[in-house]
C-alpha cells in the first residue's frame, strides 16, 4: 500500500502518544483472525475490548479468548470499556475488574440508560466519572453531544471526552455537528467521536469538525469487506484532520469566479 | 458435597481449594504464586468473589469457602 505522505501528527492522552487518530472498537466481528487483519488495516494504536466473563473457545465465547493476546501482538494498546453496565455501581466495578485483567488504568465509561437506545445516562456517567477518578482511573467518558455536560465530565477529571455522532451502531453519522463543534471548542481535553460512524465521510466529518480522533466497531466489522473500509478510515481520519489544519473557505451564498474575468479575448 | 457459584453456574469443589486453583481450571493455565502465568504469557483475568474484586497477588492464599459467588472475567470483544 501506498505511503501516506503526511507529517506525524500525533495525539497525546494522559501523556501517552499514538501515532493514529482511529480508535478502534473490536465488537461485531465475525472472527478474531479477519478482526486482526482489519485492526492492521486500519493502523490504529488503541483498540477497545469488553469485560465479559471467561469461557473457553470450546464453551462458545462470545469473542474468543486470545482478544487480549492479539492486541498485545500487534503492539496495539487496549482500552477497557463497561459496556453493558446501566449503573455508576456496575461501571465502577467493571472498571476495577479491567485494571485487574489488564493492568491498564484507562477506561472507556460507558453507561447507557437502556437496551433500545443504548445512549449514556447523564446522571449515572456523572455519578461513575466521579468514582472511578478518585480512584486513579483515566477516565474516557462515552457521552450525549451535550456540550453541558462534556464540560461537566471534564471539570471531574476525565482525560477524553467521547461524544456520540448518533446512537451506538445505528451507522448514522453525525446527527448534530454544530453541537460536536461547540463541545470541541470549549473542550481543554481531547475530543473523540465516538458511536454512530457509518461510512468514511463520516469519520472525515468528526475530524473537519476539529475532534481530536475517532473510534468506531461496527462501521468497520460488520462492513461487506472489513479490511478495505478500516484502510477506507484511515485515510479519512487523516484527510479531515488535514482539512481542519487547512481551514476550510467560507460558504458563500452565490458563485465565486476562480478565473479572473479582466485580460478575457474579444470572441 | 460443597459448591460455589462460578461465572452464574453452580460448582462442586473440594475443601482448600483456593482462587488460584479455580483460574487454573477455567483457563487451563498454570499460575505462579505471584499470580501470574507460569509460561510468561499475560493472563488478562481478574476474579471477583462475592462482588468483591481478589487481587492477583491473592489468588493463592484466598480459600474459597461454601456458596461463594466468583466470577472469572477477560477481554471480550467489544465496543
């Protein structure tokens, strides 16, 4: 595959640099073999896993045993999520359970409200990003595009702050971006768009809008061809990042003439 | 005989049977008494027992004692 011709621009979390701005989830795929290969494709440095209990690949594991010893072989740093906790009480210990596992002190906090719409309850990711900082966690808060309350989460000490684009795995995209922006613009914290990501536009989208990265699973993992839409989202994460350094032209209502009209031949 | 809930199934087990030994038969792998495997490699597990979290450097002196509740967790795909 071709080089990308950019300078490293790194994203710093916590102190700790990662030379890709995609965050990848690992939920939805078909098999650990064809996700690793994706995960290569898509050149990310941190990848997300969940805490579920164990069960031997025999059993039936929901997403097979060596998820863990995958990442490590592919230098790929591991971010434990709590996915599937609906309380602060539930998350909190997730967390703790995650440290334990994997001797990470990140976490991506997630806690939603319900099974329909998976969207984070304010109340309860409060209540968990509160806890979880006192306890020496590096919190990364899966949160509502409500610019309130990301503020909120990063004044209690989260690291990152991970807005939604649209409810998890609806494939969506970016329902409101002028809210994405204001959350980006008050923001002292990186700025993930995290959730709702279907497509390359997409991900161009969140990073034209000035987050910081993006972490998508499904957009990638249950895509027809896995390994071309992860290299697909590469491409576009770096590509709106470059065009939010470039500074894109203002809209104008009418037409703007490129070619000077003066020095025209009489025809 | 004496049972404990592992991972939400009832489990028979022998007295002394300590927390380590129930990592070692769910996972297959041996432990040091650190915790850690003995092959070198990373475990990524951690125990709950009782909703309580056992540190690794536990496993080997927590006795397990008749209708505990323990959960043995690991990375799983997802999010």
């Amino acid at each position: 595959m071709t080089e990308l011709l950019t300078e490293p621009d790194p994203l710093t979390i916590d102190g700790v640099t990662l030379g890709s701005r995609l965050i990848m989830g690992t939920g939805g795929a078909p098999s650990l073999a064809g996700l690793g290969a994706a995960l290569l494709a898509s050149g990310t440095e941190l990848t997300t896993v969940a805490m579920r209990r164990y069960s031997t690949p025999e059993q039936g594991a929901p997403g097979g045993t060596n998820l863990f010893e995958l990442l490590l072989e592919h230098n790929i740093r591991v971010l434990p999520n709590t996915a599937g906790c609906f309380t602060a009480r539930e998350a909190v210990m997730t967390a703790e359970l995650a440290r334990e596992a994997l001797e990470t002190d990140w976490v991506k906090l997630e806690v939603i409200a319900d099974e329909h719409t998976l969207l984070p309850d304010a109340v309860e990711l409060v209540e968990a990003t509160e806890q979880l900082v006192n306890k020496g966690f590096k919190v990364f808060a899966y949160t509502n595009d409500d610019p309130v309350l990301a503020l909120r989460l990063e004044q209690l000490g989260a690291v990152a702050v991970m807005p939604l684009g649209a409810p998890i795995g609806t494939g969506l995209g970016i329902l409101n971006p002028h809210n994405i922006e204001l959350i980006v613009s008050r923001a002292s914290i990186p700025v993930v768009l995290d959730a709702g990501i279907g497509t390359a536009s997409d991900a161009a989208l969140a990073m034209e809008l000035g987050c910081d990265a993006v972490l998508l699973a499904t957009a990638v993992t249950r895509a027809q061809d896995p390994v071309r839409m992860a290299q697909a989202f590469k491409h576009a994460v770096i590509g709106g990042r470059l065009a939010a350094q470039g500074g894109r032209i203002p809209k104008r209502r009418h037409a703007l003439a490129s070619s000077a009209m003066d020095g025209r031949p009489d025809l | 005989m004496t049972t404990l809930k592992l991972n939400g199934a009832a489990h028979p087990f022998n007295p002394g049977t300590t927390v380590a030994d129930l990592v070692t038969a769910v996972t297959g792998r041996t432990l040091l008494a650190t915790g850690q495997a003995a092959d070198g490699g990373r475990l990524g597990v951690a125990v709950a027992r009782n909703a309580d979290i056992v540190p690794r450097s536990q496993w080997a002196h927590s006795r397990i004692e008749e209708n505990d509740d323990v959960e043995i967790v690991t990375a799983v795909q997802g999010g």
